[in-house]
C-alpha cells in the first residue's frame, strides 16, 4: 500500500509525525522503505480498549480543565498543575493535526498529537502530558522508564515539549505519563477493571531533536536504502530478510531443478 | 537503559567465605540523574571471622558489625528485592566484574535465590567503569587527572581518583561515597570519551560483545597488566573450546613465522612472550573498538592497514593451522582441570555445579523465603542438590537462636563452623588465628597511632567473645 513519500529536491516542506522520527531511530531502512519509497509498515492491530481508556481519561481531564483545577491525578500525587486553556489545545489534541512545527534548515515539519497539557499557574509552565493504558504484573516499577522500550516514551515526551516550546509556550523541564495500569485480581468479574495510576515526570531531553531532524533530511535525500539492520533490534527487517532468504533459495532450487532434472 | 550503580564493604576479599556488611544501590537514568538511592547494613554473621584489612579500610565499627538493622539475611533478600525493582538496568560500578558481581551472586547462592545471573539475565548488562577509564585515560590525559605511584604510573583506585578530582562526596570506602565517586568518574568518560563511553555500553552482555566481535573480525582490544592499559590490534580466529572465551590473533605477530613449525613448536612459540595468542572474555564487558584505534599507535602504525589485513587474511587462508591452535589451547585447559581435582566447599560450586537448577529445588527455595522457621525445617532434606540442604542450614543457624532451633541441626552447624574457625591451618576462609596473626602485625603498624590501636582493641574483643563461644564446640 502506497503512502506520502518524499520527494528528493522538493523545496515542499516534509511533514514527520514523531512516530516517524521514532521509526527513523529504530530502524534507518525501514523509515527510507516508508517515507521515501511510500511503502506502508505493517498496521498494528488497533487497541480498542486501551484507546478507550485514553478517551475515558481525557474526558476527566476536560473537567478539570473547565474548573482550572488540578486533575485527581495530579492532586494525589501532589503536582499543582491544571490542565492548559489554551484555544489550540483540541487541535494539539488531534490525530493527524496535533502539535507542529517547521525546522526550517531541514526543511521538515515536526507534528505530534498531544494527550494533554498541564500548567503551573504561578509559573505559566506547560508540561506535555501522555496517557499509557496496560495491564503488568510490574507496574511499580514503570515509573523508573528503565526498560528499553521506555525509550520510545522519553523520546515521545521530548518532542511534544520541543513542540510546545515552538508554539511559544513557556515549558517546563518535566513532561509526565500517566500510567493506568488494569488490576488482575482473584475476585470474580463484574464487567468492571480496576486501574492503579502513577502519575511519572520525566525530565525531557530536547538537544537530540533538531540534529536529528538534519539526519533525516540527510537520509530521505540519499539514493540508496540502508542495509538491514545488523542485529536482530528491528523485526520488520529480519522477516523480510528471513523471508528473502527463503524465497531465494527455493528459486535456486526451482533453477536448479529446471536445468538438471536434480531435485534436493 | 538505567544504570544501577552498586558498592558493597565487605568483612574480606573472599567471595566464597567472606560476607557483605554494607551496601549502597544508586539507580540514575542514561543522564545520571539519580532516580533513587538506598543504603544498607548488616550485622557480622555469627560465624564468620572478619578481616582486620578490610575492616580498616572499611571503616566499619565494631558498633555496626553488631547493631546493624538488618540480619545479612535480610539484607540478601532487600538488596536482590530492589535490584529486581530497578531492572533491566546496566549494573555498574567500580571493579564489578572484579569483586563485587562475584560477592553479589554467591550471596543469593548461599541464601537460596536462584537467579544469581539476576545482573546480566531479562535484559540487565554488567558494566564496569574500571577496565574503561584506563582505555579512557590511555587515549586522552585529559579524561580525568590521576595521582602518580611509586613507579610513575597512573594510580586508577578510586579514593586516589576522586581526591586528585576534588569529587567532593566523602570520605572514600564507604559504599555510598564509592558510588556516586563513580558516577562523577562516569560522566568524565562520557563528557571527554563519549566514544569510549558508547564503546563501554556497547559490550556490557555477552551476546552484544559476541555479535560485535563477529561483524568487526579484525579490531582493537585493550589489557591491563604491569599497571598499564596497552592496545591490541586483533584478529578474532574462534572461540576457546573449554571456556567459550574468543580468541584472537595478535597482528603485530605475523603469522607467516609461525605457517611452518611443527605441532610441539608451535605448542612452544604461543607460550613464548610476546604472546601471539589474545583473550577477550565476551562475558567481561571488554572494551572493543575499530581498528583504527589501534593503527594509531605502535607498533600498529608502523605496520599499516594493508600488511595488516594481509596478516589477517592469512589466517583466513590457513584453516589447518588455526585448527591447531585450537586443539593446542583444548589440551592445555584439559591438563589444566585434570591438575585442579581439590575438593570444593559448597560456597565455592556456584559455577562448578553447573547453571541447571532442579525445578524442585528452586520451587522448594521459593517456599523456604515464605515460611516460618516449621516450615524451613520442613523443606531442610527436601533439597535434591546437598548443597542447598546445607546452605538452608547455615541460614537457620545464622538467622535463629539455639533455643529455637533442633538441637541436631545446631550441633551440626556449630561444630562445622567451630572446626573452620578454630583451624590453625592456611584456610580458605579467616580463622582465629590469623585474625590474630593480623592483628599482630597491625599493631605493630599502627604501634605509635592510639585512635588506631583502640580500634584494632575493640576488634580483638568482639573475636575472643566469638571465639568463646566455639572453643568447646
């Protein structure tokens, strides 16, 4: 399936969404497959239940926004921040619109959808805010974002704070998660989950954004795709490698046969 | 990743027989910004003679070695209870692979917690900055300013490196100072080395040093020895057949010198210095570069990149004899395990008894943390391995009094104990007399220094009244 691509030259700024930049960190080859040959990824089965919970989440925030007060969230974990008025916040909230902004020595525009955001009121300080929704038996320790796929997380945060920044909002050093984690319990169902909250800060890194910006301009102008990853880190490449593999030994083997009657 | 920065202080320098009386855990992020920080101490066990050395570098009270909160039981089980918190984690630290990992993992051995690969399993990595700031150093004075020794060489021992650097944290040997002394050591490597610093991450398990070993064949590798870090330009040529360890061909040798010579005259020239032959331990957390490195300095940059990788591609091109080396470094490491047939004592088989544990016997380990003393007792002979009925016994002997306990199972544990301690024998272990053969000698050190003499007093009482109570076991 055939998706934007860029075209090398264009003085038509690209637009990156920061699951994109995510995707140019994980694996080079497979962001050039999808932003420069306009290849698709395979789609992830969509999480209707975790995005129910974001839905359901953002909605309490509404109400805290309307009052101006701090959200329960915040008040147990004893953050003075109400969510952010702001005439702009249900378009930073929205998928495919969200947060943007044009760097404009790469040529790229940066967009990201927030969840939400929080103010110090005193400061006027804006922290970017994400909901994550799951269910672990490991849940205490998430708010040290210490495995590898919380890297993902922090990158995430970072961008929205450098987005906010852009759109002229004083930030905040810290953005936050908020982690819903579903309760697995003994107890006999009763078409109700239970969630234990964290509210996690995250102290943002933003100085890695804008070379990298530059990188992937630097990439998507290049004529030749990147190898496959060595490693074994992106599992679209060692499919499509596996894969490619396979299927070429099975034409060897149809090549073989045709020309010398020799079967394996 | 994060980073669990870890130090212990320790009754003595035997992993197998001494014990651990403090620890600290600092848990920061890839910026070293600490996340959280504990500390903890535990009393002496009752059946270990401590090291007077260790405790004078220690610092450690006779006050504390009685009166710590914690049993070191108690202390094994919050110490493995927050390393499982803070993974996956690089573990790190300053010696790690040297002391402290070793120490770390006989102490769930002995306490019956199975995963004592908890530090480099479910995706932890060890780390040690020790091998690292060396390299660091070797290739940028500037990395950070040492202290000079007696010979004129580079002092790396920490408490040296912190004062010359004004670190500022405290008094050097105590585990929290040690810890964040060398987390400031770390941001040094990164902020002057960050290459050096991504190289140190980059090896940390033995599965990425292994790829990278695989994908780079030609490289450069470093050693420490005669107190200083040296480069080598390596050819990986095949892992060790006993030990697994890769090993490399130094190219500084040129192989054609060896192509021709005979079985035994090759077993000769690979003894001969310098060696031809290099180890690099995966599990180790080695430091591996390009070589390019390595072509910038001697003899390597005389030689070139060209004669080089000719010199590797010879070995590519000889198999055969790259199959005798091999067969000749099997033999060796077979005489040498045919030459090391002493018996063990159960604290010394963590790696002897082979990584398999019964599945009943970690489900029985399980339990033996859950229950009241009827319950431990219970599970004592329910072990299939001896060693683990015997390190559940020493725990209830350790961690209950004797009135509480089988007499059967106190006399045991007693009399064991009271034959190791009172042993006038070279031991492995520390025993009364040469705990006090030590403090002899440190007296005499210390013969004109009173606050020292009071200290060195105050350990002799606190080992007569231990040795009270086993002299008529």
């Amino acid at each position: 399936m055939a998706v934007r691509k860029y075209k090398p030259g264009s003085d038509k700024p690209y637009t990156v969404s920061r699951s994109r930049v995510q995707l140019f960190l994980d694996c080079k080859r497979c962001f050039y497959i999808q932003n420069r040959l306009g290849v698709k990824m395979p789609k992830m089965l969509p999480f209707k239940l975790n995005s129910l919970v974001d839905i359901k989440v953002k909605q309490s925030f509404d109400f805290a926004r309307e009052k101006q007060e701090p959200h329960q969230y915040f008040k147990d974990n004893k953050y003075n921040l109400v969510p952010l008025k702001h005439e702009m916040i249900e378009t930073w909230r929205e998928n495919f619109q969200g947060l943007k902004y044009h760097h404009k020595e790469s040529n790229l525009i940066l967009q990201g959808a927030i969840d939400d955001c929080v103010q110090d009121l005193e400061t006027k300080e804006c922290s970017a805010v994400d909901y994550k929704s799951t269910q672990t038996e490991n849940g205490d320790k998430v708010k040290y974002l210490g495995a590898p796929w919380h890297q993902s997380w922090k990158n995430q945060l970072s961008i929205y704070q450098y987005l906010l920044e852009k759109n002229e909002l004083k930030i905040s050093k810290n953005a936050f998660i908020v982690f819903c984690n579903a309760q697995l319990d003994d107890t006999e169902w009763d078409n109700k989950l239970n969630f234990d909250i964290q509210v996690i800060p995250y102290e943002v890194d933003i100085d890695w954004i804008e070379p990298t910006l530059l990188k992937i301009k630097e990439l998507l102008e290049t004529k030749h795709i990147p190898s496959y990853s060595e490693d074994t880190a992106c599992d679209n490449c060692r499919n499509i490698k596996e894969n490619n593999s396979l299927i070429n030994s099975l034409i060897e083997k149809s090549l073989k046969y045709l020309k010398t009657g020799e079967a394996d | 990743m994060n980073f669990v920065w870890f130090d212990y202080e320790s009754s003595g320098s035997r992993v197998n027989t001494d014990q651990v009386l403090e620890g600290s855990i600092v848990l920061t992020d890839d910026r070293f910004k600490i996340l959280e920080k504990k500390e903890l101490r535990c009393r002496l066990k009752n059946n270990i003679v401590p090291s007077i050395g260790a405790l004078l570098v220690n610092n450690i009270s006779v006050e504390t070695l009685q009166n710590a909160p914690l049993s070191h039981y108690q202390f094994v089980l919050e110490n493995h209870k927050w390393f499982e918190n803070f993974s996956p984690a690089y573990f790190t630290g300053y010696n790690v692979q040297g002391f402290d990992i070793e120490f770390y993992r006989r102490m769930l051995f002995k306490n019956l917690l199975p995963n004592w690969y908890q530090t480099n399993t479910n995706g932890n990595k060890i780390h040690d900055l020790l091998p690292h700031i060396r390299v660091a150093k070797l290739l940028n004075r500037n990395v950070v300013a040492t202290k000079l020794n007696a010979k004129g060489n580079d002092s790396f021992r920490l408490a040296d490196i912190a004062e010359i650097n004004n670190f500022n944290h405290g008094d050097a040997h105590t585990s929290i100072v040690d810890c964040l002394n060398t987390i400031e050591l770390a941001k040094r490597i990164k902020d002057v080395t960050p290459d050096i610093w991504q190289a140190s991450l980059t090896t940390a398990h033995k599965r990425d040093t292994e790829a990278l070993i695989n994908k780079e064949k030609v490289f450069s590798t470093y050693e420490y020895f005669y107190s200083r870090a040296r480069c080598f330009v390596n050819k990986y040529l095949f892992n060790h057949p006993v030990y697994n360890w890769a090993i490399c061909w130094d190219l500084k040798q040129h192989p054609k010198d060896y192509l021709e010579l005979d079985y035994s005259g090759l077993v000769n020239a690979l003894q001969k210095a310098p060696k031809p032959i290099r180890t690099v331990k995966q599990n180790k957390n080695p430091l591996i570069l390009s070589k390019d490195y390595g072509l910038k300095t001697e003899p390597y940059s005389e030689i070139g990149l060209n004669e080089i990788m000719e010199r590797a591609k010879l070995l590519d091109e000889n198999p055969k004899f790259v199959n005798s080396i091999n067969s000749i470094l099997e033999e060796q490491a077979q005489s040498k395990q045919d030459f090391d047939q002493n018996p063990l004592l159960h604290e010394e088989t963590l790696y002897a008894g082979g990584i398999n544990i019964p599945q009943s016997d970690k489900l029985n380990m399980k339990k033996f943390h859950e229950v009241d003393l009827k319950g431990k007792l219970s599970l004592v002979e329910k072990f299939t391995q001896e060693r683990f009925s015997y390190f559940a016994k020493c725990i209830l002997y350790e961690e209950y009094p004797k009135e509480e306990l089988p007499e059967t199972i106190y006399n045991e544990m007693h009399r064991h104990f009271a034959k190791r301690l009172t042993s006038l024998n070279n031991e492995k272990w520390e025993t009364f007399a040469s705990f006090y053969n030590e403090l002899d000698n440190q007296r005499k050190k210390f013969e004109e220094d009173e606050s020292k003499l009071q200290i060195l007093e105050g350990y002799n009482n606190y080992v007569e009244n231990m040795e009270k109570r086993f002299i008529n076991a």
